[in-house]
C-alpha cells in the first residue's frame, strides 16, 4: 500500500487480506471511529489488494440508500441490503374497503435463494445500524462477509447488535487529511466523554450556549442549516413549527416543505433506476401537494434529497399527523379510490411522512450533511449518551454548530 495509508489502515489491509484468502470464518468485522479512512481503505483493499471488482465480485451494500450514496460519491458501486438479499414477488388479495371486496396486487418480499455466483464478497458498510438478525439472513448465502461498522454510534433502534463489540480490528489513528479538522476532534472528545468547551472551533465548528441562541440569531442558524438534529421529540416538533410558522406555513405540507418518511414502503422506489426505496428516515421535499381532505389523503411529487430526478410515482400519504397529531390509518393499510358513484376503483399503500427540517439522531444516522446544527440533548440516552452525541457530531461533513 502507499506511504500515505496510516499503520492502522496498513494493518487492517494485511489482517482483512489474510482472512479473505486463508481464513474459514465467513466473516471479517471492521471497526472505524470517524475520520480514520474507512471508506478509503475498503476501496483499496477490495479493489486493489484483493483484486476484485465491484458490482461482479465483491458486492457493497448499506441499511439505506442515503448510505449507499454516500459510497457512490466515492467511486464504489453500491446498493442498499434490502436489495441484495430479497426479491419481490406479486400477490393478489381481496381485502374489504367500504364493505366491498376489492382485489388488489401486493408486493412481497422473500430472501432470496442465491445471489450473482461472481460475488465472492459481500462488504456492508454503516454496520451498526444493521441487527443480527438481519445479518443472519445475509450470511446464508454462504458468502464471506467483511463487517464494517462505527462502533462508537448508536446500536440500531430495532433489534440487537453484537458483531461490531468484539471487531478483528478498529481503526484509531485519524488520517492525514483529516487531523486538523475540528468537526473531527469535537466527535473525538464528546466519544471520549470530555466536556466540549463553548467557542469556535476553526472556521467549521462552533459550540455556543441555548442561552444565546434566541431572537433573530436563532431563526438564523435554523434556515443555515442543511439539516437540524436533534434528542427529544417534543424539541423536533416545535423547531419544525418554528420554521415553518417563519415562512407563514399552514398546518399541511406545502410546494419545497422538507419531509422525512418514517415507515418503510419496499414496494415504492424514489428514483428511476429502482435502486432505492422509500425507507423510514429517508428525507426530501415535497412538490404540488394535493389533498382529499375527507378521507385524509395527500399526494405529493417527491423528491429525495440524494437522488437526481423526482420519485416515478406521486405518492399517497396519510395527513392525519399534520392535522390531528396522530396518523388516520393503521400500520399497512390500503384505501381505495372511487369513482363518482363510490365504487371502488382501485387500492393503494398509504405512506407516511413528518416535517424533516429538525430530525432525531437516530433518522440522522447513516446520512452526512453540509450544514450541521445540533441540539446537544444527549443527557437524555443516559449511559448512551458519549454515543449520541459522537452520533450527532459525525453527520456534519463541512459545517457544525452545536448548541448545548
């Protein structure tokens, strides 16, 4: 490897392409802490230490599609877990709407049998947010697996995570690029527990105090930012109210009003390609909102905040959490359309989205953002508390203010 790679990347290298070409075990766990070249290093070990070629030997996957995204810009090929390892299938039900029986066509998803037998290698990357159990499903293709992960973030909100606590190795040593960033020092010291004394921090970082961010600075910094993060959710409801009431919003999304997603919808994808799907946490903004407000229902064009063009589909959603505080509709539920006579026409999966200017850590996670504004309630995780707050600090990939 070149001079330029850390002794620790230098190591990793060695030890992951000894395991790959000796080792029975099928997996390799790699820990990083932020800012020791994680993403560097697995694309050099795959690419040039290992001699495979990504997309037809060795596979790169992530929880999310803003994760995967992330490694596109890198130059790695890489797709979201959902896609790698099940397949959808159509099946018909008669579900009753109204009192009237409609048959509508549902997609289901079921692990796939196998996958490409070119795929010597599997590398899933942002691996803290992954639970055992999904990785179990990814292990019975029988191919080696090389776990990468950041085990001082948050485990997963679902599910547990043991892999990333005993890793083969972790990354330390902060790369050369990196070592005078201040964002990267902050996330050092809050992973450490050391108190983060308030002052500018370079030309990056700030820490400042709640006490003086009121008044016209506050509304400021909040339409700053590319993304507000922050711990309870009482204080995500009102600085989306507060931005919003700013700009004179009304109660429901409007034209350009940034929205997160917050359940999981495999059957509908967000891009052209279908490559990515609209998955809880995803964000983006809404355009030529329509409303059938009897029944609750809006329909925006959606655009993800990764992806270049508009989602293919306008896209249903329950309104009942802008107007009533509370979603309308169960947990998968289908409504029908009628016609003007009230028949039933046709059934749709109604999704779900929140106001997404202010966002908790734990959507945050996986994602990296420009403008970073953090609202330090990390005393709120209790003993996870260094965790959420590394978490938090991690996402700003230019600019962070840290209000605590």
């Amino acid at each position: 490897m070149h001079s330029a790679f850390t002794a620790d990347q230098l190591a990793a290298d060695e030890l992951i392409k000894q395991w790959f070409e000796r080792s029975p075990s099928q997996y390799f766990v790699l820990a990083g802490y932020a800012g020791t070249g994680k993403t560097t290093l697995l694309k050099h070990t795959v690419t040039k230490t290992l001699g495979l070629v990504p997309d037809e030997e060795a596979a790169f996957v992530t929880p999310t599609g803003k994760a995967a995204t992330v490694l596109i810009r890198a130059g790695i090929p890489a797709c979201t877990l959902h896609k790698l390892i099940y397949q959808s299938e159509t099946e018909e039900r008669e579900i009753v709407i109204n009192g009237k029986t409609v048959t509508v066509e549902k997609l289901i998803f079921r692990r796939r049998d196998k996958i490409d037998k070119g795929i010597r290698l599997i590398v899933l990357d942002e691996a803290s947010m992954v639970s055992d159990e999904t990785l179990c499903d990814l292990a019975q293709f029988g191919v080696k697996i090389l776990i990468c992960g950041d085990n001082a973030q948050l485990p997963p909100v679902e599910g547990l995570n043991g892999f990333l606590k005993k890793p083969d190795y972790t990354l330390k040593s902060i790369v050369r690029q990196q070592l005078d960033n201040p964002i990267i020092k902050l996330s050092e010291m809050a992973r450490k527990g050391e108190p983060l004394p308030y002052g500018n921090y370079g030309n990056s970082a700030a820490v400042i105090t709640k006490r003086a961010f009121t008044g016209e600075r506050r509304i400021k910094y909040l339409r700053w930012a590319d993304q507000i993060i922050c711990g309870i959710n009482r204080t995500r409801v009102e600085i989306n109210g507060e931005i919003r009431a700013a700009d004179g919003r009304g109660p429901l999304p409007e034209d350009g009003d940034k929205l997160i997603c917050t359940m999981n919808n495999w059957e509908q994808y967000v891009d052209g390609e279908g490559k990515f799907n609209l998955v809880n946490g995803l964000i983006g903004v809404a355009y030529d909102p329509f409303y059938d407000k009897e029944r609750g229902i809006g329909f925006i064009r959606f655009k993800a905040d990764f992806a270049d063009g508009f989602c293919p589909d306008a896209l249903p959603f329950d309104t009942g959490i802008f107007t009533a505080g509370n979603y309308f509709y169960k947990h998968g539920d289908y409504f029908a359309k009628s016609d003007e006579n009230d028949r039933p026409v046709g059934a749709f999966q109604l999704n779900r989205f929140e106001y997404g200017y202010c966002i908790s850590c734990h959507k945050a996670q996986g994602s990296e953002f420009g403008k970073t504004l953090v609202f330090d309630e990390s005393y709120a995780f209790k003993e996870d508390k260094n965790k959420w707050l590394y978490t938090a600090i991690t996402r700003a990939k230019d600019k962070l203010i840290l209000v605590r």
